[in-house]
C-alpha cells in the first residue's frame, strides 16, 4: 500500500501507473520505507520487561508465604 502525500491518502498497489504515479492527482508515490524501530521503542520494551518480571517475582514471593 502506497501513500500519496498530495492526496493525504494510501493507494491501493494495483492502480498506482507504471510511472509510480497517483491515479487521481499525477504526483510521484515513493515507495514507503521501512526504518528501524527507535531508540524510545526498546527503552519501553525493556522497561516493560523488567517491570513483568519484577511482578512474577512479587507473585511468587506472595505465593510462597502464608
């Protein structure tokens, strides 16, 4: 799925022209790219992670005192 940015719209791959060119509106579509997951991303991930396994670690520790 491509996106036109002059049109504020995603074009459906099958009636982009053979130029790479919007059917409604003439301008190029870039092909989207794909970038890496940010910085932020993997500090929420790993925050996550640690968080859940300090929660297992409660959990267990409820669990094993009456």
């Amino acid at each position: 799925m491509a996106w036109c940015d002059t049109c504020i719209a995603s074009v459906n791959d099958d009636i982009v022209g053979t130029d790479g060119a919007c059917p409604t509106c003439g301008s190029i579509i870039v092909a989207p790219t794909r970038r890496p997951p940010s910085a932020k991303f993997w500090i929420f991930v790993a925050g996550t992670a640690v968080y859940l396994v300090w929660r297992i670690v409660q959990l267990i520790q409820w669990l094993l005192h009456p």
